[in-house]
C-alpha cells in the first residue's frame, strides 16, 4: 500500500516505524547508477530466503526475510560490500 501511495504522489513518504524514507528514483537519479546496478538493487531488495538452497535454509523457520537480508549485509566480506552499493 505504502508503495503505492509513494508512486502516485511523486513525493518521498516518511516510514516512521523503520526510520526511513520511501522515495521513488527519477529517470535520471537511475541513470546516475546506471540501469544494470538499478536492477540489481531491485533484486536484493526482493530477496527470499526460498531462494536458498537447502542446506543454507536450515534454522531459518523462524527468521523474516528482511532479518535475512540484514545478517547478510552485516558480513564484512568483499561480495557483500558490493551488494550495500547496489542497495544505497
């Protein structure tokens, strides 16, 4: 819903519960990044942990997919460092 709202008023929408803000990226600010970086930033922001295999699924019954995400960009490792960018 909140995603909706965000593109219809073609203004930035306050998300207080989480601190941040919803904006949604012109044309030109996605050319700045280029589309390829764009894209993937869309995918990691869509990310499941039904994606993984099995062996890397075992005790995440319990864990939300955002609370996946973020024990992934918690890890100081190069291919993660990558993916914060994609994310910015």
């Amino acid at each position: 819903m909140i995603e909706k709202i965000a593109l219809m008023s073609k203004r930035d929408i306050p998300y207080e519960p989480a601190s941040f803000v919803i904006h949604q990226p012109s044309l030109k600010e996605i050319s700045y990044i280029g589309e390829n970086n764009f894209f993937k930033g869309c995918q990691y922001l869509t990310f499941s942990k039904n994606s993984l295999d099995e062996k890397d699924k075992l005790n995440l019954e319990k864990v939300t997919d955002f609370e996946v995400l973020l024990m992934i960009l918690n890890k100081n490792d190069s291919t993660i460092g990558q993916i914060k960018i994609y994310l910015q």
